[in-house]
C-alpha cells in the first residue's frame, strides 16, 4: 500500500479515520455529499453523467475509498474548505522503515499544530507467527 500512494515511502504517513470523524470534520454542512465509491466493471456497467464521482474501476477495490464531494451549482477551479484535523484523524502512521529523524519531524508538526493523536509505526513488519498443525501422512 505505501508504495502505491507515496513517491517517497520512507517519508509517508498515514491517517485513520472513519466516515463519523470525516462528516463532523466538515462540519455536517449539508453541501458536502459523503458516500462510499462503488467500484465496477465497466465492460459490464454503466455509470450514468450523475454518479461519475462515486465509481472507480473495480481493480482499485483495495482502495475501499470513501469521497467528501461538495455540491456547487457555480463552476470552480478549487474548493477551499475547512476541516477540522482534531475531529478528522484517529491516529497517524508512519510508514515501517522510516528513520528515526522522520518520526520527530512527525511528531513536532503533530505538537505544533497541536494534533493530540497517538502515532504508530504501520505493523507490516511484525513478524507474523503462524500455528500450523503438523499431520503426518504416514501410515
């Protein structure tokens, strides 16, 4: 997954959030459509003008992405809006090999942005301990 979303890995970061923080982030403003993106496949479906926003191929399940989409009847180049992080973010990871130097750097933007959230390095290195029963086929 890191190496999916970041050029730059040993310097990534993640967030955990879920779809109650992201729509008291913003404010339950009723402009804001929140909804999961359904993922198809195209040569079998169609998604209608209307529903663009919210289909993806269905090679990008993985993603089990969730979509913030803001209602305008105005044409934009951009959409500033606020959120507020302390609502939005659950936890902060970072990605497993990062150098030390990085999870400081981490931690000082969290102290000075005053985001009081616990920060984990991601788990895919734990060694993973597997029980498999040994049956001997052996007569």
């Amino acid at each position: 997954m890191w190496k999916l979303y970041s050029t730059n890995v040993k310097n990534a970061i993640a967030i955990q959030t879920t779809y109650q923080q992201l729509y008291e982030a913003l404010d339950k403003d009723s402009q804001i459509e929140i909804g999961k993106v359904k993922y198809i496949d195209f040569s079998k479906s169609f998604s209608s003008i209307n529903g663009a926003f919210w289909y993806k191929r269905k090679s990008f399940e993985h993603e089990r992405e969730v979509r913030a989409i803001i209602k305008s009847q105005q044409a934009h180049s951009g959409i500033e809006k606020a959120v507020d992080l302390e609502k939005l973010i659950s936890a902060v990871y970072i990605y497993p090999y990062s150098p030390k130097w990085f999870e400081d750097v981490v931690r000082d933007v969290m102290e000075k942005y005053n985001l009081n959230k616990p920060l984990y390095y991601s788990e895919m290195i734990k060694n993973l301990s597997i029980n498999i029963p040994f049956k001997s086929f052996i007569g």
